[in-house]
C-alpha cells in the first residue's frame, strides 16, 4: 500500500504530515512513502532527507493524490491553489484520508468526501481514552500550543516575567492568568511557572486543581457546587449563576494580571466569550492578552483571529498557527501520532478499517462514501448519560435531599446507640474467651527467677539492675519516637550514649568477677562499633552537601 504525504495549502501552514523519521517508521509497517517535492521544506525537512529515508519524491501533486492509497495530511481538505481543484476532487475514488477534519465544524467537506466514497478517520475525533492516548493529536498539538503561547505573551510583554532585586531597583514578577486547564493550559501554567511568573489558573472543572497547583500556581475556585466536567474529559456548557459569577472574576482579576491566556473551547461550538471589551479597558496599559480560541471565534470580546494589535494599550494575541510556529517539532510529534493510527489499523500487511475497534470507529467520520460520524454510543454510555440526566432532575432538590440524607443517617445512628432496638434482647452474648493456665506459665517463670535473684544477689547487683531496666525503657522512648527525618541528628545522642557505655565496660573489665569482664569487653567492642559507624554515616552525608 501506498501513502501520500502532500505539501499543505493552507496559507501560512508550516507543517507535514510526516518526517524523515516518522516515514521510516511507515514503512517499516510495509507502507510505500510518496512525498511531494517540498512538502517538509517549511518545517526545515529537505526532499533529501526523504530520500535517505527510502522514501519517494513525487513531484506533481495530482500524482500523488491520484497514487496514493492512504493520504496523510495536517489540514482539512481545501482548494489548491496551483491545481485549481478541490483537494477532495484529487483524491481518488475509493482512497482513504486521515487528518484534521473538524467534522461537526465542516458539514460541506464532507458530503463532498462521501461524493468520492473515501474513507476518512478525523485526528480530531481520536476518542480521549487511556489506550488511545498515543495516537491523540489533539492533545500533541495543544501543548505546543501552550507553550508557544507563553512565549508569544513574553515576546509582546515589556518586562521580566520572573522579579528581580537589581542595584537599579527592583523589578516585580509578571502575573499571569490562564483561563482553561486542559492540555494547553497546563502547558502555558508550567511554561509562565519556569521563567517566574506568578500564575493563577481557572477551569470550571474542579477535577484540574491539583493539577495546577502541583505546577506551582494558585487555583482560582468559585463557591459553587457546579461542575464542569463535560464528555470525554471536555468542558461542558454552564449556569447561567455560574456565568455571572465567572465573569466577575474574570473582571477583577483583569485589573491585577499582565498577562491573560485564554483556551477555553467547547466542542462543535463557537468559542465563549470570557473576557469582554470592559475587561479589557480595564487591563494596564502593556498588558497582553493570547487568545488560543481565536480560531473558532475567540474568548476575548476584541481578538481579530490571525492578527496581533494593540487595543488602547492591550496588545492582543489572536495568531491561529501556535503549533505551525513550532513547525519541525510538531510534524514529528503529528507524524508519530498518524504512525500509531496506522498500526492500530494493522499496517500494510493486515491493513483493517475495524469499526469494533473503540479507537477507529470514534475517528472514523466517512467509510466508504456514508457518512459515519459522530459515532454511535455504547448501551452502558447511554445508560450513564441517562442517570446522570435522572441525578441532574433530582439535583434540584439538593437541599432537601441532602437534610433527608443526614435525618436518615440521625435515625440510623439512634438505633445504632440502642442496639437495634427490640432485637436486643434476642442477640446472644457472645462467649468470653478461655485463658489456659499454661500461658501465664512463662510469666510466672520471670517473676520467681527475679524473686531469686533478689533474695541471693547482692545490693550492688541490684541497683545495676536497676540502672540497666531504666536506661533499656529510657534509649527504647528516645529512639522509636523519633521520627525518620530526625534519625541523623540522633546519631549524635546514640554516640553520647555509646561513649557512656564504653566507660562502663571499661570500668567492669577490671572487676572481680570473669562474668563482669567478658561482658565489660563485649559493651566496649559493641559501642566503639556504634561510634564509628556513626561518624562514617555523618561523614558520608556531609560530603554530600559539599561543592
């Protein structure tokens, strides 16, 4: 099988839909890779190094789409501009195209896909689930996104975005919002975070809170019990309470932040407006705003998509090409996400468009000419959807359900206090457990032996004795309730204790007794043992901190 890699058309798009290295992959899977003369030029990818990589330079276009069994792309289908044809009237009839189609967005596209009964899988439709997590483009683009985002903000921005204390006086650190925390907005948090800015990040969907705060910004919550987690891991549409709310943060923060990032989409549709005109007035003159929804209409009031201008002192970021900006690093990381769609299908030699396959069927938007988009959902989908939907009528009794709930909870645990009630007096008292003589035999052993010993030792015996059960109970207190973290400076007390021990030992070596002397040796030997392995542990982890 034969897959084609076409120069992209769209104006100002730097990306290709495979690499040198990302074709080598290919056919290792027993693909024939076409590439067109200079498809990958503008992401810095000779024709030469295709060519290394045993690919195939073609270089008419209406050859390569006609050849080509499978064509890999970037961006949808449009009209060429050197051809004059509609790529999809290039296509050949039958073939298979996968890539960006954004099918809820473009209804024309593809009735005419199905007009060449092509089979089309959409990168943008990839399901969001764990296995298919290799294959999500979306998610590979949107990081570089939020990145290049960043970089755009510190690029228009006239200050340092970290603080500085210099002998010219001092800098403060930018303050960065960042409005969304998907995949694009983590990215930019843990991007304006590295190079010092102060981040505050938003999302209606509490299930991100720790993850940005585990990037080091602060978490801006609203007192709402409202969640925004949508399908798929996606936001879903808001109150109108929560809206009103929202947007008086939006507002108030606006007057404190330098930078504001906004990348709040909602799939199949025109992207909510979260910072209005006002808000922007509001903003300090040098402050810059990125909208990275501008493609699909823009979060802020005053984006102009694809331009970047300056409204009374905002300068706002409205560019739709963040990942084509980044063009070599996202073509790789594109290429491989098409690679692994491919193996999923099986690769040339077991080649399957599996409509069982969770993964193909949610990409899958035409296959052979009808269209199969959007995907039909699983029963126990659609039986979730409706008992959330169920939960969602009953939420509205929230109050009264929750005082039930706890008074049942109250009655529950009366009953409980009484023992069940009537059935008290039915329970059986459960047996005492039998304790045999034989297991206070060794105990009683110990205390006839210390009686003994009492009786016939002397008086300085005992009073060691004594002294050695206290300081076993006293090193016993000292140690295990230590905690771990303090068990290095407690190598300085367990020497002190171990020094003690020696004068001791020595002490008893010259006693009368050859009992008291091998013990007075065997105290010695075990605590110079204990110094020293001390001091070598203390040494070790001093010269850990050494330069």
């Amino acid at each position: 099988m034969k897959v084609g890699i076409p120069k992209e058309v769209y104006p100002g798009e730097r990306r290709v839909a495979a690499t040198p290295d990302t074709a080598k992959r290919l056919i290792k899977l027993g693909f024939d890779v076409l590439v067109e003369s200079g498809a990958g030029a503008s992401a810095n990818f000779a024709d030469e190094a295709y060519m290394q990589a045993e690919c195939t330079i073609v270089s008419d276009a209406s050859t390569l789409w006609t050849e080509a069994d499978i064509v890999l792309k970037v961006r949808p289908p449009e009209m060429h501009p050197e051809i004059g044809k509609h790529e999809t009237q290039l296509l050949r009839e039958g073939g298979t195209q996968i890539g960006f189609i954004w099918p809820s967005q473009n209804p024309d596209l593809l009735d005419k896909l199905v007009a060449r009964k092509a089979t089309v899988l959409a990168m943008d439709a990839v399901p969001r689930i764990t296995r298919a997590q290799k294959m999500d483009a979306l998610s590979s683009m949107a990081n570089l996104a939020g990145y290049r985002a960043v970089i755009e903000a510190a690029n228009h921005f006239g200050r340092f975005f970290n603080g500085q204390i210099t002998a010219a006086g001092k800098v403060p650190p930018a303050k960065v919002l960042v409005i969304g925390a998907g995949v694009a907005g983590l990215a930019a948090i843990g991007t304006a975070r590295s190079l010092g800015a102060i981040v505050r990040g938003f999302d209606t969907r509490l299930v991100v809170k720790e993850q940005v705060e585990s990037l080091g910004a602060e978490f801006l919550e609203l007192n709402f019990a409202e969640d925004g987690t949508g399908e798929g891991g996606y936001a879903k549409v808001m109150s109108d309470e929560f809206i009103k709310a929202e947007m008086e943060l939006f507002a108030a923060q606006a007057q404190e932040v330098d930078i504001i990032i906004t990348t709040a989409l909602i799939p199949g549709k025109k992207a909510p407006v979260l910072v209005t005109q006002e808000m922007v007035e509001s903003m300090n003159e040098g402050s810059v705003i990125v909208d990275m929804a501008a493609e699909q209409g823009g979060n802020c009031a005053c984006t102009h998509p694809g331009e970047v201008y300056s409204y009374k002192g905002v300068t706002i970021v409205g560019l739709t090409d963040l990942p084509s900006r980044m063009a070599q690093q996202a073509s790789q990381l594109y290429g491989i996400n098409l690679y692994h769609i491919l193996e999923e299908m099986g690769g040339a030699k077991d080649y399957k468009v599996d409509r069982e396959n969770e993964v193909i069927r949610g990409a899958l938007v035409v296959h052979d000419g009808e269209i199969t988009w959007p995907p039909p959902k699983k029963a126990g989908e659609q039986g979730k959807q409706g008992e959330q939907g169920k939960q969602g009528e009953q939420g509205k009794q929230g109050k009264q359900g929750e005082q039930g709930k706890q008074g049942k909870q109250g009655k529950q645990g009366e009953q409980g206090s009484r023992g069940a009630g009537e059935d008290i007096e039915n329970i059986p008292a459960s047996p005492r457990p039998r304790v045999s003589a034989s297991s206070y035999l060794p105990w009683l052993l110990i205390g006839l032996a210390l009686v003994g010993i009492g009786i016939s030792a002397p008086a300085s015996f005992l009073s060691h004795l004594i002294v050695f059960v206290l300081a076993c109970f006293v090193g016993w207190q000292a140690i295990w309730n230590v905690k771990p973290a303090l068990h290095t400076p407690l190598m300085s007390v367990t020497n002190a204790i171990s020094g003690i021990i020696i004068i001791g030992g020595m002490l008893q070596i010259y006693g009368v007794s050859s009992l008291s002397t091998i013990l007075g040796a065997i105290a010695i030997l075990v605590g110079t043992i204990n110094i020293s392995g001390g001091f070598l542990v203390t040494q070790r982890m001093l010269r850990m901190f050494q330069k």
